[in-house]
C-alpha cells in the first residue's frame, strides 16, 4: 500500500473479499461440498424442476451476498464504535488512584 487507508480504498486497492480459503479448512470443504451437490442435482432434474432449483440457487446466492453486505457494514460499525469508545471516553468503573 502506497497512501492512506482513504487512498487505498479510493484507488480501488482495499478489497475485503480479496481472500481465499484455507485449502483444508472446515469453509473449503463446505464450499465444496456446496458445489458438488449442486453440480449433481443439475445433473439429475430436469425441466422445471431443473429451472426451479436453478432459480433457487440464484436466490440463494443473491440472499448470501446482500446477507454478506450487511455483516460487513455491521463489523464496521462495531468496530468504529470501539475505537471511539476507546480514545473518546474516560467511563471507567473504578476511580484511578494516580488522580488527586
């Protein structure tokens, strides 16, 4: 990364979704074994069944992503009000003994 985060990100060089699987981790697998029970049904209907599950899946798919969307807003959000809360407040439950 060259400049600041603002940059970066105006300069299209942040992309949160720019990540893989690890290649044997329990999402990998799941992953693929989404794809391959979707190949076999495709392969097995046929007809509106087929477009019905095609439609399905799309969907699905189209659910996953705005569902996606709104967990990346909302980390976000979380996390911002962490960090103000973290350098704009003083609440604390006990008194500091060090002030006077």
């Amino acid at each position: 990364m060259r400049g600041n985060i603002i940059e970066e990100l105006h300069y299209g060089n942040i992309d949160p979704q720019d990540r893989g699987y690890s290649p044997k981790g329990p999402a990998k697998k799941a992953s693929d074994s989404l794809d391959d029970l979707e190949e076999k049904l495709t392969e097995q209907l046929a007809g509106k069944n087929k477009a019905l599950f095609l439609r399905f899946c799309n969907a699905y798919a189209e659910f996953m992503g705005e569902s996606e969307l709104d967990t990346f807003i909302t980390g976000f959000h979380l996390g911002a009000r962490f960090m103000m809360d973290t350098f704009l407040s003083n609440d604390a439950p006990f008194e500091s003994f060090l002030e006077g």
